[in-house]
C-alpha cells in the first residue's frame, strides 16, 4: 500500500485498516455488502489492488471480477430465487463514480422487482451512431 493508497476507503478495507461486511474474498478481490444497497442482495465486488477505474486496470482483472460476478450470480439465484443480475460500473466522476478504486456494482434481480437499473436515453438512433462512428475513427 502506497501513501496515496492510504486515504482510498476501499484500500483500506483491503489491508484491514477498516471494518466492512466482507462476504467473500480471494487475492484479487473481496466482495462487499454496501452502507445503502439497491436491492436485496446488492454486493461491490471491489479489486484488492487500487486502479482507479478500468482504465488503468490489466485486463486479468476483468476476467477475475467477471468470475466474481458469474459466482455471486450462483449463490443469489440459489439463496434469493434471482433470475438474474444487473452489473454497474461507472468510471470517472462525470460517470458517478463516487470511490477512485475500481469496483462493480453486482445486483441481483427477479421479474417484477421494480428496480430500473436500465436508464432510458432522449438520443435518437442516428445521433447515437454518429458518435459511435466518431469514438471509433480515432
Ligand atoms: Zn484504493
């Protein structure tokens, strides 16, 4: 842990320098209980090293919190009667991203549950396909 690391919440919780509801944890990840959860079952599955966001991540990072989330998906679909799960991820302040540590938001679901996890966009299909034309001409 470096210096700067120090003041991350969830560096901290990683070294053991603060109290969290750990549920799971291996050597590249915990997995954590939120203060406010969204839903039932509403679990941060946070890497125990500190990138920012996904962008300064390695990729082998992906596929461990991928796995976290296909493993949390068992256990709530067996433990709550899920039927499935919304993962959030939000990367730099302009995308709420409220902790500088690279963490997902894993929320399990069922039909009917009236959650909005899925917002809805005022983009038409052209004005959305133009910028996709032009974040990926660069
Ligand atoms: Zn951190």
């Amino acid at each position: 842990m470096t210096v700067s690391t120090l003041s991350c919440p969830f560096c901290k919780i990683a070294a053991d320098l603060a109290d969290a509801n750990v549920i799971y944890q291996n050597t590249e990840f915990f997995c954590i209980s939120p203060l406010q959860q969204e839903v039932i079952g509403h679990t941060l599955i946070v890497s125990r090293q500190h990138y920012t966001s996904l962008l300064d991540a390695p990729p082998e990072i992906g596929v461990a919190l991928i796995e976290a989330c296909q493993s949390l998906a068992k256990q709530f679909n067996e433990a709550l009667e899920a039927t499935g799960f919304n993962i959030l991820n939000a990367n730099e302040v302009a995308a709420q991203q409220s902790v500088a540590h690279l963490h997902l938001h894993f929320l399990p679901r069922r039909f009917n549950d009236d959650i909005n996890a899925w917002p809805d966009f005022n983009y038409s299909a052209d004005e959305s396909a133009k910028y996709h034309t032009d974040a990926t001409a660069n």
